[in-house]
C-alpha cells in the first residue's frame, strides 16, 4: 500500500493559499476519483482506493490531509502508516517549495527538508528521512515581504487559476507514480 499526504493547514482561513497546495493536490485526485475524504483516527481525513496497473500490478493506496497545522504534521502521518502498516519508503508527502520557482515540480526520493518545518516533523515522527516527495514551486516572495506572509497570503485572479494549472498537473504526477513507479514517474515529470 502506497499513502499519498498533501500538506497544508486546516480550516478554510488557509484552504486558497500557496501553503496548501499538499492538500489542494489531494482534492483534485479526490475529485477525480469520485470518492470523498473522510476523518479518520490518526487526525486525518482519508480515502482508500486500488489501481491496476500494467508494470506495477495491483495496488492499494490511501490520500490523506492531516487535521492539523503543517508544522505538526507529524503526528498524524506517523499514525496513518503505523494503523495501515505503511513502511516510509512508500509514503509520498506533496508539499509547498520556496526554492523551486512558482509552478515547477519535482519529484524527490529521500534526502533532508530543506527548512521545511512539515517535512521536519513528518521525518522525525517516522524516524526516517527515507520517504518520497513531490514539491510544489511557490517561488520566493517579491521584494521584501515575509515568506510565510507570501505562502498563507490567499491566492486570487490571475495567481489562482494558474494555481489550478499546477495543481492539475502535480495530480498527474501522483497518478503517474501510482500507474508507472516512482523513478519512471520521476523520469516523465522531469523530462517536461
């Protein structure tokens, strides 16, 4: 089984921010889906579904969005692998990137958190830096402003629908990796 974790914060304050692309991504495979996210009791909310794919065979996986602030994301992941039985190595944490330009993706297997304060509390909860990411580019805030002013600030208009674009995308990306594998999926995304 594969668990699949958008990042984000809780509560709709947050819902249209750069900080909550995680959890935007999880929505729109939710939606493509047809299914519906539903609390669970490691603090968050859930969906379980199978793919069968040619190469890789049949597999099962689990979306989730933890029902806490991303700094303490952590906790919940911990206990959505420990109650599924999901070794770290097949989690995938989608997340937010000040240091990729607005708009890029990148698939990540392992490696440290570059300051990231969610990806901090996930790796020290599981004990293990020895998961899979997809980072989401946010880009650096314009002229001074402060980078979480940038990241929770709401995104409209323009911004917004260009969000819509990339979310989109990092959605096709997660398919990817559950239909083909991650280094193929890797391979795909980082090609375009």
């Amino acid at each position: 089984m594969k668990a699949i974790v958008g990042l984000g914060n809780p509560g709709p304050k947050y819902a249209n921010t750069r900080h909550n692309v995680g959890h935007m991504v999880i929505d729109e495979l939710v939606r493509r889906t047809g299914g519906k996210l539903s609390a669970h009791r490691s603090r968050t909310y859930i969906m379980t579904g199978r793919v069968n794919s040619a190469p890789l065979g049949e597999g099962s996986f689990v979306l989730g969005i933890c029902d806490s602030y991303m700094n303490v994301s952590g906790g919940p992941v911990s206990a959505l692998l420990k109650y599924f039985k999901i070794e770290p190595s097949e989690l995938l944490v989608i997340h937010d990137d000040l240091d990729l330009p607005a708009h890029q993706l990148r698939l990540k297997d392992g490696g440290g958190e570059g300051g990231h304060n969610g990806l901090k509390s996930i790796s020290t909860s599981i004990g293990s830096k020895n998961y899979q990411r997809l980072r989401i580019g946010v880009g650096r805030p314009p002229g001074s402003q402060d980078a979480a002013d940038f990241v929770l600030s709401p995104l409209v208009g323009k911004a917004r629908t260009e969000y819509d674009v990339t979310v989109a995308k990092a959605a096709d990306a997660v398919e990817d990796v559950l239909n083909i594998g991650f280094v193929a999926a890797q391979a795909r995304l980082h090609s375009l």
